[in-house]
C-alpha cells in the first residue's frame, strides 16, 4: 500500500471533529472524507492495484462561483473497496485503466478560487480562504460503488444530509496501514 500524496505535508489525518475529518459536521452538510494537504503540483499516485471505474468533473464555477475546475477518480480494487481520489488539478488516467500501487494517477488541486473570494463571498468561504489550505487530495472510500447523486444530496465532497449513506466508509484505519507501510518501507 502507498500513501496516496507522498509529498503531503504530514501523514496524518485531521482528528475526528477537526477541519477536513471524516463525517465533520459543516452545518448543512457532512465532509463525505477526509482532506490530506500538499502543495499544488504533488503527485497522487494510487494506494494499491486497481482499475480506473471513472473520471469525472469534480468542482466548477458553474456549480459555484467561487471554486476552480477540479476532477474526481473512482478506482476499484481486487477486494471490491471503492476509492475516490477528488479535488485534483489534473488527471493521467482514464476510466477501465488498471493502475498499480504507488502509479502517478494525477495530481492535488484547489478547489477554492482564492481571487475570486472576496468581502462579498458567504462567510464559510471566506473562512475557508483564511485558514488558508488551498490545494489538497479529498479522499473518499466506499464498500460498494457509490451511486450519482444530484448536487442537491452531494456536492463538492459533502452530503447533505445527518445520516451516513449506504457503503460510505471513514477510510482512517484503511490510510493507517498505508502510514505503517510508509514508515516500515
Ligand atoms: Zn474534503
């Protein structure tokens, strides 16, 4: 197993309840997975051998003003575990391409188009432009393949709704053995 952006910042996850932590609690929604953050060019390469189930548009202006073009990648593995690597800048991959761990499948992108943000944005935005975590990997994880939603149930990495949906995983322990990789390796 790899872990995911080999150049990220550090190898841990946000705590349960911290910005970018599984299932946060932002209001009227819930964070779908967790935020692990780089800089803007780091490569994302695949955790373990899969094949490429889609590629899609992840964010854009015309979802809302105030985020960038970002793509999203659903890959499956040999034991049915469904990963969706989102918020990339750009993709090398396309979708029924088998990837193999550690293969570069894009790179980390950021969602939130910071010249756009300004004393006019929503307030959640402009908090999010102050913490100032720009580029990152949101990383999703499902025992099932996840189903199209319309933006009105999951947008941007977030559900929303209180409940977990069907199959959505918290992929902390999944990650964990990638770090414990890491650190053997
Ligand atoms: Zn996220």
């Amino acid at each position: 197993m790899f872990w995911p952006v080999p150049e990220s910042y550090c190898r841990r996850l946000p705590r349960p309840g911290e910005p970018g932590s599984f299932w946060e609690d932002r209001g009227d929604r819930h964070h779908a997975g967790v935020d692990i953050y780089a800089p803007g060019t780091a490569s994302v390469v695949s955790i373990e051998d899969a094949t490429v189930v889609a590629v899609h548009e992840f964010t854009s202006p015309d979802l809302n003003p105030y985020w960038n073009v970002t793509y999203s990648i659903l890959t499956r593995n040999e034991q049915g575990l469904y990963l969706r690597y989102a918020e990339l800048g750009s993709v090398c991959v396309e979708a029924g391409q088998k990837v193999r761990a550690g293969e570069v499948i894009g790179t980390v992108g950021s969602v939130l188009a910071l010249d756009r943000i300004d004393s006019t944005a929503p307030l959640y935005i402009q908090r999010l432009k102050d913490r100032g975590n720009a580029a990152m990997l949101h990383f999703e994880m499902y025992d099932r393949q996840p189903r199209p939603l319309p933006p009105t149930l999951y947008l941007g990495g977030n559900y929303f709704q209180q409940e977990m949906p069907p199959g959505l995983l918290n992929p902390a322990k999944y990650l964990a053995r990638a770090i414990d990789n890491f650190n053997d390796n």
